[in-house]
C-alpha cells in the first residue's frame, strides 16, 4: 500500500503536534511548514524532528506555498496556522485577517492551480458564532463573529465552502470548539488557570510567565482573570486531531462542528484547576477588568452529533482528566 503524504501548515502548535504524531501512527509521511523567521524548533516539535520533515513556507507567500506542494506532492493538506488569540486580535486586527483570513484563501487559490486532487482540512472555529443565534450550535446555527479573530476565521470558511462549490475541491471545514492540552498557548485562559493552581500550589508569589497587561500571570500569590462568567466547551486537543483526520477520509467534503456538548464557565474552570491541588479558587483568584474582552461570546456550545453519526468520533478525555493533566505538566516544571 502507497504511503501517504500529509502537508500540516502549523505543526508547531498544539493541534499540529497532536495531528503530526496522530498521522505518523497512521504511517503517513509528514511535512510541517515553517516560517523562514523561526530560527529555533519549538517545544511542541522538538521530539518529532527526526520523523518529519520541515520546509519553509508561509501563507503569506503564494510562491513558497507553490513550490512546497508541488515538490512533496502531499495527499492531504492540513491549515492549521494562524493568529490564534482572540483577545489579542483587537492589536493586531490587520495581521490577524492576513494570516487566518486572506493566508488561507492564497492557499486554496495554490490547490487550485497546483494539486486540485489534494484534500485539504481548513481549521474553522467557534469563535465564529460570536454573540450566539442559538444553543447548542450546530452546522447550520447561523454565524455572528464579534472580534476580528472570528471575522477572520469566518472569512477563510465562507472561502472554503466557495472554492469547494465552485471548483470541485476537496476542503473539509472542522468548526472546533476550545480544545487545550499542555502544549496550548499561555495566553489561553485555561493555560493561566492550570499555571496559576500550580504556581500557587508551589507557593510561587510571582510568576515569571506574564499576562497580556505586562504583570505577572500570578501577582502577590494571586491569579489574576478577566470574565469569571464567560462560558465555553473545552475538550483535549489529542481527541480532535483524530477528527481532523476522519473528515479527509470521507467520500465528499464537508463541515463538522467538533466539541463535547458540555459547558462550563471559568469559574468552574478555576473550582476544576485549585480543587486538584487541594485549594479553595474562591481565596486565590481576582477578577481583573483590564482583562476582559471588548466584546464576549455567548454560551458556546457544541451539537456534535454529525461528527459522531458520519465521523464515528467522539471526545474520549473528560473535562477532569483535561485538567488534571495540564495542572500536572506545569507542576512538573515548577516542583
């Protein structure tokens, strides 16, 4: 059987590196892109350097992306780069719809031209249901984004679904709710909740890792947060890749939302995280205004029946075990 080629554009982030060692499992072939700026393999890649193969490329550069699929030839093409905070998108609004908007958009344009028969996974996102339509949310809730991350995410969907009408390819669209492990983002606010449980835990007064206002993530022994109320469907990034993955293997493209179906606000977020450690949250976390978003979604949460009727797949990692293993992994550096 012909070993296949998987081209993963973002394997330097928490969903590429769970896809990457997902796929050589499978025994694909796989070739992660990075930026001609990157100077040091990051974390996140570093045990894989010897099973994959790196090639510079951006999204912002057509001819880059022409040259790499029309030398690797990959089978399936996986967009998983992008400007992924949402909070910080308000600063960097225009680099934001670049990259995530108008970087995938260059690179349908690139499949077109040089390997139609490629299938290609596009990384849609909740975010995009912004001030919510209705709950749970499913393929056809409608969408309404309310920060320029999820403009632009829906900006490269709504591409997507246009050049897959339009000139037959293969682009699959997975609509991923929050899903974290310990390799997300420290911005990412179930990062600063399991560090901060642990750098309390550890009887760190000041964290080293700072927040987005320049102070330290835990301040003075407390963790500092924005919007305790805000609430959202969190799930492990290991189980979604697996998704990503089943949506290529179908006889014809399609969208799929992917979450758990569960809700939780960050209050039990945080009730989670310090509970673990043998810590009441209620004593060791502040709400900070400065921290709060310009504008917040509604209660997003996913209807992922879909996925489970045509995919087969269903998240196998609880909310508790997602937690538990993220408090862990920072405890392992700080103890």
């Amino acid at each position: 059987m012909r070993q296949k080629t998987a081209l993963i554009i973002g394997i330097t982030g928490q969903d590429g590196s769970y896809l990457a060692e997902f796929l050589l499992k499978k025994r694909y072939r796989v070739i992660g892109i990075l930026r001609k700026a990157s100077t040091m393999l990051p974390p996140n890649i570093r045990h894989l350097q010897s099973h994959i193969d790196l090639v510079h490329g951006d999204l912002l550069d057509s001819l880059s992306l022409v040259e790499v699929i029309s030398t690797w030839q990959p089978d399936e093409v996986y967009n998983l780069a992008s400007q992924s905070y949402p909070g910080e998108s308000w600063r960097l609004a225009l680099h934001t719809v670049q990259t995530n908007g108008v970087g995938a958009h260059r690179l349908f344009d690139v499949v077109k031209r040089a390997l139609p028969t490629c299938r290609v996974y596009q990384a849609s996102s909740s975010e995009m249901f912004g001030h919510v339509k209705e709950v749970p949310q499913n393929e056809h809730t409608p969408f309404n984004p309310v920060n320029p991350y999820a403009a632009s995410k829906l900006y490269a969907h709504n591409i997507a679904n246009i050049y897959r009408e339009s000139f037959e390819l293969f682009i699959a669209c997975g609509i991923l709710f929050n899903h974290e492990s310990p390799r997300r983002g420290m911005h990412f606010i179930t990062q600063k909740v399991t560090y901060g449980a642990a750098c309390i835990k550890c009887h760190v007064q000041n964290s080293p890792v700072l927040s987005e206002t320049g102070d330290p993530i835990v301040k003075d022994g407390k963790l500092y947060l924005g919007n305790l109320d805000a609430q959202r469907d969190w799930g492990f990034a290991g189980d979604y890749v697996e998704a990503m993955w089943l949506m290529l293997q179908q006889p014809k493209a399609e969208d799929f939302i992917i979450g758990t179906g569960e809700t939780r606000n960050i209050r039990l977020l945080c009730e989670e995280a310090f509970s673990y450690v043998g810590l009441d949250w209620r004593q060791h976390v502040v709400a900070d205004e400065r921290l709060t978003r310009p504008t917040e979604t509604g209660q997003t949460v996913a209807d992922a029946s879909k996925a489970a009727r045509v995919l087969g797949w269903k998240p196998t990692t609880s909310f508790s075990q997602l937690i538990a293993m993220m408090v862990d992994a920072h405890l392992a550096i700080l103890a």
